[in-house]
C-alpha cells in the first residue's frame, strides 16, 4: 500500500474539526505500531528517523512522521525568501522566544500567542495524519512527539497555563493544554530516548544555545510520554552502532516484524 492509494479521506480534511472526528473514530480500529524517538537537539532523531523507516519499508509498509512544532524548520525556510525572508524570520525567532520563556513571567500577548496556538494547531494537524496511516496499517516512526506534561520547548504545549495573563490568551493556553493532552492519550508502542552529553550535542548543533540544550538534556530524561514504555539508547556512540541497536530494539519489541 502507498500513500496515492489511501482513500481521499484519509488524506485530507475539509477543517480541523472533521481532523478531530476522523482521529477521535479509532475504537474497534487496531493501529499499527508507533515508535517515537526523542532526545535533545543533536542526539540523531531526524537521521534515525529517515534511515529506520528505509530499513523497515523493506519488510512492510512504514513512514516517518516529524511531530514536532516545526518553528525551527519554517523559520529557516523563510529566512530564505528574497526581500522579506530575514525579517519574517527575525519576527517568527522572537515570538517564539517570547512564549516560551522563564514560566514565572506572564502569559505573552495576543499576537505572540497566536503565533504560538497556530503551530500547535499545524502539530495538531500533522498527528492526526499520523493515525490515519496507522489506521491503514502503516508503522510510523516519530521524529519527536508531543507531551502535556511540561509547556515550552520539550514538544508540549507553547503557552503556560499554569501563567497569568490576558483572559483570551488564557483561555488559549487552557484549548491548547487540552489540544496536547489529547494527542498524549494516544501513547506510542515505544519510546526510545536519545541520550546525548552537552559537548556531543554542541559539537553537531554549534549553531544552538548552550544554555538552551542544557536545559533540554536536563528536562528530556522527566518526561514520561502518558506512561509509554521507554528505553534509554546511548546517542553518543558512532551513528551506525545506534541505528543498528534502535532497530534490534523493535525487532525485540515485537515492532519491526
């Protein structure tokens, strides 16, 4: 089975809502296998990601999904557009600077919390497109994958509800918390968490905040995915000895078969 074969409404939404009523129909409906890799910046999830899913799309049907906000990415991806793309970009950096800030500061304003809900709701979007293809049969392995334990820059939510503010982006933050929680009750078969020293994750993302991986590499070990089992994989090691002991994982586990 390939993606142009899926049925058309497994592939798009007419709005979000009808995303929300086809991903919340799963009862009766046995999904195949989700494997999420997490980890700090620089612990190998996009690599990993690409290369397992080329490894198991020989043995059945698998796709790799990215479920992250995708700021980063978009940023950079603008930042490359003539005349307007460096200040977009600079726009888009300091908005997301601002929402996930220390979480003893107030909730951010209206603007900066718009910015912030569209790219859950763009995450949003994204994991529900990740049902469907498990619905089909489909394995996924996950570059990343949202939790509703902990807001800011740990894949949860953007906005802090536990913070102070303005009664609309309060109540923001409040959709975007239960937005979260209900992609975290759909647990992943399997987490398996890179592991990463700061000097190794600098060393292949010099482009990034020291401070800003170590608050990472010191958060990441706290979360625990709606009880999801987790194993813990040494990241450090040369990149080939990793993707062969992630992929013996599943092959142990029952999800590479």
């Amino acid at each position: 089975m390939t993606l142009s074969t899926l049925p058309p409404a497994a592939k798009t939404y007419s709005s979000l809502d009808a995303a929300l009523d086809q991903r919340w129909s799963h009862d009766g409906v046995a999904l195949a296998p989700c494997v999420a890799l997490v980890g700090c910046d620089g612990s190998g999830k996009s690599s990993l990601a690409r290369d397992l899913t080329a490894m198991l799309d020989q043995e059945a049907p698998t796709r790799s999904m990215y479920l992250g906000t995708g700021t980063g990415d978009l940023g950079r991806r603008i930042g490359q557009l003539p005349l307007i793309g460096g200040l977009v970009e600079r726009f888009l950096s300091a908005e997301a600077s601002k929402a996930h800030a220390r979480s003893d500061e107030r909730l951010p304003g209206l603007p900066t919390a718009l910015v912030m809900f569209a790219f859950s709701l763009a995450r949003r979007r994204r994991f529900a497109r990740m049902l469907d293809l498990r619905r089909h049969g489909i394995r996924v392995v996950s570059d990343r994958y949202p939790q509703a334990e902990l807001p800011g820059r740990f894949d949860g939510p953007s906005l802090a509800w536990t913070r102070r503010g303005s009664a609309l982006v309060e109540r923001l933050a409040r959709r975007e918390r239960d937005i979260y929680e209900d992609m975290a009750a759909f647990r992943p078969d399997l987490v398996i968490r890179l592991n990463v020293d700061i000097d190794t994750a600098l060393a292949r993302k010099a482009d990034h905040d020291r401070e800003l991986l170590q608050s990472k590499l010191a958060t990441v070990p706290t979360l625990c995915f709606a009880g999801a089992r987790i194993v813990d994989v040494d990241a450090t090691r040369p990149y080939s000895e990793v993707l062969a002991t992630v992929h013996d994982l599943m092959r142990r586990e029952a999800l590479a078969a």
